[in-house]
C-alpha cells in the first residue's frame, strides 16, 4: 500500500525477489515501501521493473535503491513487447506491452501512460496480469495480439481503477478471479470509478483494493491463487 501508486513485489519460494514499480516519494521514509521490504528480510532486489516516468510509479526508486540496491532495472525505454523477462527459470515473465518513445503516431498527445510496460507471471497454472496505467488502447491492441493467451487468474487493474482503463472486453478475455486495484484513500482523481467497480462484481470477481484492505498479498502454490491474511 502505497497510497495513490503502485508498488508490487514478487518474492519466489527461494528468497528471490522482483518489483514492478516503487510507488511515490515516501513522506516519511521511517514508514512505507522500504521499511516493509526491510521487515520482510529484502536486503537487494534482484530486478526492478518501472512501468512508466509517473512519479506515482517511479519516485519511491531512488530511495529503493539507496537503502536495499536493485541489481537489474528495466524501463519502458528498455522492455520490449513479446519477450520474456530474465528472472527465475520457473517463473514467465512476459512483457504484453512496452512503447519506447512517446513522440508516436499512437500517443499524439504525450500522455506518459501510453508508455506502460505491462507484465504477465505465469506460474505453474497460475497466472497474473501487471496493467501499469495502461487503458482501452493498449488492452485493445494487447487483446489482439495475445487474445486467448492473456487469461489470468489475478489482475492487478489499469490505471488505479480509472473509468480509462478495464473494459469488459478485456476482462472477458482475462477471466481473472480476482482483481486487485492499487490506489490511494480519497484520492483527487475518483478512483476507482464506479463503472469499474460495476464491470468486476457483475462478473463475479473478488475485488481487493489498497484503500481499504492496506497491502494486498497473494499466494500461488503452482495450482491455485489464495489471499493472505497479513493483519
């Protein structure tokens, strides 16, 4: 939980761990990210995925890597769409969606989310999206290139919940059972809207949001995906 951003770390059976985005500046380094890293044991992450230059996705690195060191980080500017991702020979990590420049023929506007790097895991049997701040575009480009290929069971929703993001279409060929949505309590922005709200639930899919519930952590043995109670 790190207010009004993302912040997602992904920690293997053997110790190793990853991050797709570090969430804001910290107002207080004494609370936040780094301490929850430091009280988990995290003394280095071995990878650091920023999905976009937010500074609700990418403030929080510097402290990051001052206080626990990062040995790998990759940018939109460095992903690339289609590939995997170097990180545990059991764990898929594959980009769905990655733009290099900003100055494209699909972003006229320079709007910095068009830029999302988004992640899918796979492992096992279980699978979970990362959409960053991606929205209708991107789902709808990403829809068809992977279509059937995108099906996961955990979602961690676009765009903190933002009626831009999180079409039915795409959750009809995601089918997560879950969707988690990053965002901070009573935000400016109205997130998450309630049209997305109403597209979850009237698809039968477990919302967990970061304002009400604090982290959100999740469990996958290979087969099933179980909520863990932290608190």
């Amino acid at each position: 939980d790190v207010g009004q951003g993302d912040a997602i770390l992904l920690e293997h059976p053997d110790g190793r761990t990853a991050m797709i985005d570090t969430g804001p500046v910290p107002f207080d380094e004494r609370s936040g990210l780094v301490p929850f890293l430091k009280r988990r044991g995290i003394e280095e992450l071995d990878l650091v995925v920023i999905t976009h230059p937010h500074d609700d996705h990418s403030g929080g690195l510097p402290l990051v890597r001052r206080s626990i060191g990062v040995k790998q980080l990759i940018t939109h500017a460095t992903a690339q769409p289609g590939t995997l991702i170097a990180w545990k020979e059991d764990c898929r990590l594959q980009v769905l969606n990655a733009v290099a420049r900003i100055d494209t023929v699909e972003n006229p506007g320079r709007d910095l989310n068009r830029l999302s790097v988004v992640i899918r895991l796979v492992y096992g049997e279980t699978a979970f999206i990362f959409a960053a701040d991606a929205e209708h575009f991107e789902e709808s480009r990403m829809i068809g290139v992977f279509g059937e290929g995108l099906r996961s069971t955990v979602l961690k929703v676009g765009h903190h919940g933002s009626r831009a993001a999180t079409t039915g279409g795409w959750l009809d060929v995601i089918r997560p059972a879950y969707a988690i949505i990053s965002v901070g309590r009573h935000n400016k922005f109205g997130h998450p809207s309630p049209l997305v709200l109403r597209r979850l639930r009237e698809r039968g899919i477990v919302v967990l949001r970061t304002d009400e519930e604090g982290a959100v952590m999740m469990v996958s043995d290979g087969k099933r995906v179980r909520r863990e109670e932290w608190r």
